[in-house]
C-alpha cells in the first residue's frame, strides 16, 4: 500500500457536480478520470455487483437528458466521449449520486479510487455543510427581517408623527364672547 498521495482539485470534484432529477450526481466518465480508471472498466465493476448499486445510487441518463447536458452546460464535464464516427452516443452515460460514489469505493479497491474517493467525499460534505450554513444564514435574516420591521413600523410612524404638517389654529371670524 502506497501513501502517495493524488490531488484532485476542489474546483474540479465541484465543477462535476450535476443536479440531474433534483439529485446531485456525477457522472461514470468523470469518476473514471478521478479514479484513473476507463470508464468500461468502473462500468463494468457495477454490472459485476448490481445488487450494490439500486436506482437510488445509480441511474443511467436518457438521450434527452444527454442531450440537455450538451446544451445547457458549460462546464468542463466531459458528458460525450470521443467518438470516432458519429455525433451519437454508444453508450448512455450512468450518473452515480453520493452513496452510489461511497459503494464505488467498495467496488473499485485501488489506492487511486479510495484516495479520490476521500477527496469527492469531503467535497460533497462541504458543500452540504455550505447549503446548511446559507439556510441558517437565511432564516436568520428573515427573523431580523421580521424583528426590524416592528421597529421601524415604530420609527416610520413617529417620523410621519413628526412630518405632518401641524394643524394651525384659525381664527374664528366674527366677534367673541368670554364665557366661563
């Protein structure tokens, strides 16, 4: 067992983050780049085990979904392989969410896949931890949103207070009496 370390950058484990059907997701041909592997060889070690792989860690793309991946994307992710002939896909790519990504790590047993595997693990928790911590920030902004609002109901009716013009007393027109 080596102890050499790989580095895949943060930016890149992140940039390959997709959300395909409201989950987030990266794709065979990606992790198969992390892990240092071809992705007919990471594919093939899911079909050898499909037991570990349910719909809910794994889930191959439709040809609309490639298809909007191509339009709608400017990431670097590589969505299409090289193709010698053609403008189609042999293959669909499979999109593996988190779990599908930790049983990768069981699947393909080398230092490369485990190390990489460490590395878009702690990616994925950044950015859950991230999404935590704007929800947080979110819901006390509104508090203080709601807070502020009653005080300065306050201070705006005090200035409109203050604004409006004061009623002049007129004098009555005509002759007055004192009566006590």
């Amino acid at each position: 067992m080596t102890h050499e370390l790989i580095s895949i950058p943060a930016e890149s484990v992140e940039n390959s983050i997709l959300v395909i059907r409201s989950r987030r997701v990266i794709l065979d041909r990606t992790l198969a780049r992390f892990y240092g592997v071809s992705t007919s060889v990471l594919n093939q070690a899911v079909k050898r085990n499909p037991e570990r792989f349910p719909s809910d860690f794994m889930f191959q793309l439709t040809r609309d979904e490639v298809k909007e991946l191509k339009l709608s994307s400017s990431r670097s992710q590589n969505v299409t392989s090289k193709q010698p002939r053609g403008k189609h896909l042999k293959y669909l790519p499979y999109a593996f969410t988190e779990h599908g990504i930790l049983m990768l790590s069981i699947v393909l047993r080398s230092e490369r896949a485990i190390q990489a595997n460490i590395q878009i693990m702690r990616t994925f928790v950044r950015r859950r931890e991230m999404l935590s911590s704007n929800i947080k920030l979110t819901e006390r902004l509104d508090a203080l949103e709601r807070n502020y609002d009653r005080r300065f109901k306050i201070v705006f009716e005090a200035i409109r207070h203050v604004i409006k013009p004061a009623v002049r007393k007129r004098r009555t027109i005509g002759f007055q009496t004192n009566r006590n």
